[in-house]
C-alpha cells in the first residue's frame, strides 16, 4: 500500500510538473513572418544556415528563439525543423561581450519561464553578462548554453563539441570556421543571424558563391517584417546613408566601391508580365564545361527602348546537344549571340563550339567582347531606365549581387556567367533582335528558379 501511495504521489507530481511546464513554452511569444519560417525549416536538411537580413526583421529573435526550443525541447506544434529529443550543449555569441549581455542574453532570457532556469555563472569583468546558463529540458535532463563574444579571439571557440551555435551579428571567418569545428563530431548545426554592412566578406562569400545542399541561405527585407509599418519604413530610409541603404533594408552585401553596376536593385526589378508580340527577343550565351553554360533571355520594347531580361539559364556540365535542347524550349526562333571563345576551333577534332551548336540546330552570332564598353551600355541603361529585369530570375540576381572588381579595378572572374550573358545581349543581341512569328504566342513567363530547365 505504502509503496503505490508513493508512486501515485509521483504520479501526480509528473502530472504538475507538465501542466507547469505546458504554461513555460517559449512559442507562446512567438509567431514566424514567412522568412523566419522557412529559416527554421532549412535546419531540417541543412548543418549550416545564414538568415542575412536588414535591420530590424527580426533575425536575432527568430535564432533566439530557435535555441531556445533545442535547449528545453519544447517545439511548437508548426514546427518542422531540426529536433533534439535530448538536452544539448550550445553557444551563443556576437560582436562583443556588451552586444552579447545587451542583445542575445536578453533575447534568449525573454524566451526562457524563470522555472526553467537551473542555474547561472556570471561572466567576470562584464556587469551582469552570463558566462554559462543551465536550462531545463523537457526530457528531466539539463542543457547548457556558454555565452561568447568574437573579441574573446579564435582561441576561445576551441575546444569540446557543440550541438547548437548561435552567431548573432558577423564573425571573422576564422571564428566561423572554428565553431564549425565543434559541431563536426556530434552532428550539429550553427545559424548565423546577420545584416551584411561589412560588405562581400569570406562569410558572406562563403553561403552566397557556389551551392552545398548542407548549407542554406534565407534573405529577409523591411517587406517581410510585418511589424514595420510604411511610415516607420519611410523614416528609417531617410535616416541612412545612400551606400548602407540596400544592406540595412534588404539584406544586401554592400560592396561599396567594388560594385561593378552601382544602382539601386529596386530601381531595376520588375514583376513578370505577358510580354506583347510586338516586343523583339534575342538571347546572350557564355560557355562553359565546369563553370556553367549560361544564356539570358531579354524582351526589347520597341516604343519606349526597354530590355526586360525574363528569363535566364545556367548549368554545368552538360553537353552542347542537352543545352540546345533546354535553349530550344524558350522558342526556337530567337536569335542568340554567344561570348567570341566559341568560335576557337577544337585542338580535338578542329570544330568550334558555334559549329557544334549549329549541328543542334542553334544558329549563334559572335558577339562584341569589349568588357569595358559592354559593361557601361548595361550600366547607362540600368540608370536610365531602360532595362528591368523579371524578379524571379534568382540566379540573375544572385550573380548581380555578388559582381564586383578586386582592389585593382578588375573584374573578379567568379559566378559572373549570367553576368556575361548579359553583356553580350545588350552589346549584340539587341540589333538581331526580332517578335515572335505571327502564328506562334510570345515565349510564356516563366515563374520558375533559373534551374529548371
């Protein structure tokens, strides 16, 4: 009898303790914007994220957030991230031991019911900044968070493994790179929560240049913070600096003077449209084998002089017959210019490469290979006005961002394929440029990732 009074009694005090815990979760206080969402969501397949995001969107609160789930195990119902059925071992940091006390210790102590909290160690020499914080998991069990700032240097992210890191704010690379480190031997994932104000750095090169199905990038905007009301938008713009505005907004590398085409990308974009048969298409191609072949597709309004670029293309390693094909699809009638290379003819079997492409039915004109000259022609018509280019092209516009010259005004020869395309469509497509056959409709918008073939 005594003994099933006591288990009873332990029972009931389960019981308690989860309707105790129930009313601690820390979801109650937050609910996601869509770039939050999908930020939360690529944990599910990917060990490294980026939320790069302007001033404001609520970067810092969404990576607070998602630590403090891990740290309790308390995942709201919508939850479809990664998951830990255990207590986990983490780090939170940023810029300097002040910005972590004032930004992410505050965040992360908002999220987290006081019940919860089993014990602290105070940092020493920083007032009221925690160095270690004990959190209960839901499991009975205890997580651990260290709190870390990058002015500590490398040497003090050495050491034993992690399962969660949080960098609020960029790091060097050399500090990213070490806390990667730790997570490598439990199979854990870091986020880094950012705005971009140092402009291309090895970390934003890092996520932004190349593809790795292990590593993710989520970009979020003043739109996409649905607390920030118009005139509050309006008034935050008027405060900043021309050459911080894109990085503070939109979450856009500033890349200040090495910038190839320096305007603004709201002054160039454009919803998709139906594009009228009296617009005249022509195409712009750069060849290649590991980098990728890529082609971009422009749309010249005869009355008003402006290129819409609406579609774009790009793949690695494929032969000139599965191009062709791809390139087909867009509309066989239209003409295309290609980078003046594709003329050499091959030490192999003495063809160049327009030869090959003609064999496949795609008729190719050389185009003028003046870099200097094609980039100002893109240039001047990007400020005046007269060329726009279709929102949805994602590769585009991954390229344009990332297009800069080096210290020595020379244009860096990385992810600038579709960037050569385009060059060669503006110098040389336009003149060839013709509407589509009367019996045939005008190639269809595509509202698709500039992957899909």
């Amino acid at each position: 009898m005594k003994q099933a009074a006591v288990l009873k009694q332990k029972q009931l005090s389960l019981l308690r303790r989860k309707h105790v815990l129930l009313g601690q979760q820390p979801h109650i206080k937050y609910v996601p914007h869509s770039k939050q969402s999908q930020f939360h969501a690529a944990g599910a397949e990917s060990k490294e994220r980026l939320f790069l995001a302007g001033n404001r969107c609520g970067k810092t609160f969404c990576g607070a957030f998602e630590m403090v789930v891990h740290l309790t195990g308390f995942y709201p119902p919508w939850w479809c991230g990664k998951r830990y059925d255990k207590p986990i071992q983490g780090w939170a940091a940023s810029i300097t031991a002040e910005m972590t006390r004032d930004i992410v210790q505050r965040t992360y102590l908002d999220f987290i019911h006081p019940d919860l909290i089993v014990r602290k160690t105070m940092r020493k020499g920083v007032s009221d900044a925690l160095d270690v914080l004990h959190v209960r998991h839901i499991s009975g069990g205890t997580s651990v968070l260290g709190f870390k700032s990058f002015d500590q240097g490398r040497e003090k992210f050495q050491g034993t493994s992690r399962h969660f890191i949080h960098l609020d704010e960029e790091p060097d690379m050399a500090i990213y790179e070490e806390c990667l480190m730790r997570t490598l031997d439990v199979g854990g994932s870091l986020i880094l929560t950012m705005t971009p104000l140092k402009g291309m750095t090895d970390v934003c090169a890092h996520y932004m240049e190349g593809s790795d199905p292990h590593r993710a990038i989520v970009q979020a905007t003043w739109d996409d913070a649905l607390h920030l009301e118009s005139a509050e938008k309006d008034k935050l713009r008027s405060s900043l600096r021309p050459h911080e505005l894109e990085a503070r907004e939109k979450g856009i590398p500033s890349l200040g003077r090495g910038k190839v085409y320096t305007v603004k990308e709201a002054d160039i974009t454009c919803e998709p449209f139906e594009l009228p048969p009296t617009y005249r298409h022509a195409f712009g191609m750069d060849f290649g084998w590991s980098n990728p072949t890529a082609v971009v597709w422009g749309a010249l309004d005869p009355e008003t002089d402006i290129l819409y670029l609406y579609d774009s293309y790009a793949r690695s390693e494929q032969t000139p017959a599965q191009h062709a094909a791809s390139i087909h699809t867009r509309g066989e009638w239209i003409p295309g210019v290609c980078d003046p290379a594709g003329q050499s003819q091959s030490q192999h079997d003495g063809k160049s490469l327009m030869e090959v492409y003609s064999q496949q039915g795609l008729y190719l004109t050389q185009a003028d290979n003046g870099v200097e000259a094609g980039l100002m022609a893109v240039l001047e018509r990007m400020r005046t006005g007269r060329l726009k280019v279709f929102n949805t092209l994602e590769g585009w516009w991954q390229e344009f961002r990332l297009y800069r010259r080096d210290e020595n005004g020379r244009i860096v020869k990385r992810s600038d394929h579709l960037m050569d395309a385009t060059r060669y469509l503006v110098m040389s497509g336009l003149p060839l440029a013709r509407p589509a056959p009367a019996a045939r409709k005008t190639a269809p918008v595509r509202k698709r990732d500039w992957t899909t073939l």
